[in-house]
C-alpha cells in the first residue's frame, strides 16, 4: 500500500505520510518496536517539511513516537515527547478541536 501510495501521490505528499505513520502503528502492535520507530521518525519528517513543526499532524505523529518511548522504557523521553504534542496542539488547534488538548493532558496524567 505504501508503494502505490507513493506512486500515486509521489514521495513527499501528506498521504505517505500517513501510510508511514499507519505501517509504524501496525509494526507497534506485532511488537516490532524498533521498525515501528522508524516508520514514525519517516512520518515526523515528512509531515514537518510540508507543514512545518506547528500542525496537527506533527503532534499527532509525536505521540505516537512518545508511545513507543515508552514501550521501550524511557518514560521521561515520552514525556517530553508528549509535552511537545500537547504544545502544538495547544497553539493550532481551536474550537470543537481543542478536545485534542483534554487528551494530551489525560496521556500525561493531568486532569
């Protein structure tokens, strides 16, 4: 699928993207933890040249990330991870959006 994706859409479009962050969250379930990384690192990258750091799906693709941290044990990396999504989503996300910020709160144990 991630191939047709990028010969359809090329290799810089926000659908790879997608994919890549859909082939990490599979990867992340059959417990390939390592392959499941890469793919959201490829995701991450992606997602901040076409949209540059502050958008939605950057912070979505960091918590994500910070899921794998802390699946690996580096519960403070995962934290700081997740802090940098909830910031982001603090400064882009308005209106009936905002629930995206309740759960970023919820992920870092904050009511």
């Amino acid at each position: 699928a991630l191939r047709v994706c990028r010969r359809v859409c090329g290799d810089e479009s926000r659908e790879v993207a997608t994919a890549l962050g859909n082939v990490g969250l599979v990867l992340f379930n059959q417990g390939q933890i390592e392959a499941s990384m890469a793919k959201y690192e490829d995701a991450h990258a992606m997602y901040v040249l076409l949209h540059g750091e502050d958008h939605e799906d950057v912070a979505r693709v960091l918590v994500n990330m910070a899921a794998v941290l802390d699946a690996q044990g580096k519960g403070s990396e995962a934290v700081a991870m997740q802090e940098k999504a909830l910031g982001i989503k603090r400064r882009t996300l308005v209106g009936s959006d905002r629930n995206g910020v309740a759960e970023e709160l919820l992920n870092l144990g904050m009511p």
